[in-house]
C-alpha cells in the first residue's frame, strides 16, 4: 500500500469547536500565551498554568471528531496512512485513526515535571495541583510548551520522508519547527495544502493548494483518493 502522511494543526479542530493560539492575537481562552504555555510560567505560578489546561481538557472533552477527522479515517481502508498532528486534542485517535504521532503533546496526559518518561493518562478533565509523579515529583501537562525541544520531531521526519502523499491540513505553517517537515519530503512526492488562508509557497513541487475548510475538502478529497488507488 502507499504510503500516506497527513500533517494537521489548529484549523482541524477550530471545526469541533477547539479554539486556537491565533484567535486573538496571541491569547488563547483570554490567556497570554507567555502565562501559560512556557517553562518560565510553569515555574512561576503552576496552579494558574494547570487550571488553564484543566480548563482546555474539559473542552476537548465535551468536543467531538468532525467530518474531517472522519474522513481521514477511511483512507486507512487503501492506504497506510500516518497523522503527525499540532494539536493536543485526541480527536484523531477518537474518529479511528490508528497511528497518530503528537508533536506537541497530549492534553489528557500528564508526566512527571522532573522525570520526561514518566507519563500517565489523566482520568476526566482535571489534573490536581497537588499530584506528584511516583517519586514524588510534581505532575504537569504533558504539552511541548514553547521554549522546549519537540522530542517527536524526528520520528514525524522519518514518517515524512518515507510518504508518497503528504496532506497538510489547517494550519499557518508558523510554529517551527514542525512547519519545516514539508522540507523533508522526497522527490515526487505529492503534496496537498488545505486551508482557507493558504499561502503560495516557491520552491515546493507538486504541490496543490485547496482554500477551503478541511470540514469540506478533505472528504473530497480522500474520495478522489481512494477512487484512484
């Protein structure tokens, strides 16, 4: 089967309802990114950056897959099909999508603030202040907040440049180094763009832009693909 790599950010999810970092210029559920989503704010005042997220868990919570996600999901029928996803929702593993790489983390998670590899899932929406890892350490978001290194990064590289088709879904492709993966792509691979405000990009072959909104075209668009393979 040919292999397929969808790489998706924000805009995905705004159509379950999700809002994103650039809504409002920077603030994101009226939060300063730099209050909530930075090392220095976790050490700073915690129990403001775990309400915040406490608060966005229960959102994702109460939101649900759209025809997008959906969509992605049937590829899987012809094709072998990778997501490397921005988002730190848990849409894409809920509409069916079996193989799901977050660069930026995963809202329902939590680790260990001392020790990375100790990750747990978090059980409903809220995460206490007071939770401590198993060796005692306090427990925080398990989000790649800006500042930090992005330890996925070469995972999704290698996913990217073993695709035959990459499909990039709703996002600015602002946020680095994860906007860099369209660089890492082979010759001949075919490349689709959607977003409503998808700019031109110089140097990129084969690639197709689709202004649209991925709740609309990307069904289109895996119907046009799973015809032709």
């Amino acid at each position: 089967m040919k292999n397929i790599v969808i790489f998706t950010g924000s805009g995905i999810s705004a159509e379950s309802g999700l809002r994103t970092f650039r809504d409002s210029d920077g603030l994101w559920e009226e939060y300063a990114i730099a209050d909530v989503a930075t090392p220095e704010a976790w050490g700073k005042n915690p129990k403001l950056v775990q309400t915040f997220y406490n608060e966005r868990r229960k959102q994702v919570l109460e939101a649900e897959p759209n025809a997008a996600h959906l969509a992605l999901v049937e590829l899987e029928q012809k094709y072998n099909v990778t997501v490397i996803t921005q988002n730190i929702d848990d849409l894409h593993e809920r509409a069916g999508s079996t193989k799901v790489v977050h660069l930026h983390g995963e809202i329902r998670k939590s680790r260990s603030s001392r020790y990375h590899h100790l990750i747990y899932d978090i059980d409903g929406w809220e995460l206490s202040i007071d939770s401590v890892c198993e060796k005692g350490f306090p427990l925080r978001p398990y989000i790649v907040w800006f500042g930090e290194a992005v330890p996925m990064m070469d995972h999704a590289i290698s996913h990217v440049q073993s695709a035959e088709i990459l499909i990039v879904i709703g996002t600015s492709l602002e946020v680095y180094p994860a906007a860099s993966l369209l660089n890492f792509t082979l010759p001949g691979t075919k490349k689709y763009l959607i977003d409503p405000a998808a700019q031109n990009f110089s140097g990129l072959q084969d690639l197709t832009i689709i202004k649209e909104k991925a709740g609309i075209a990307v069904p289109l668009l895996v119907r046009e693909l799973l015809n032709k393979s």
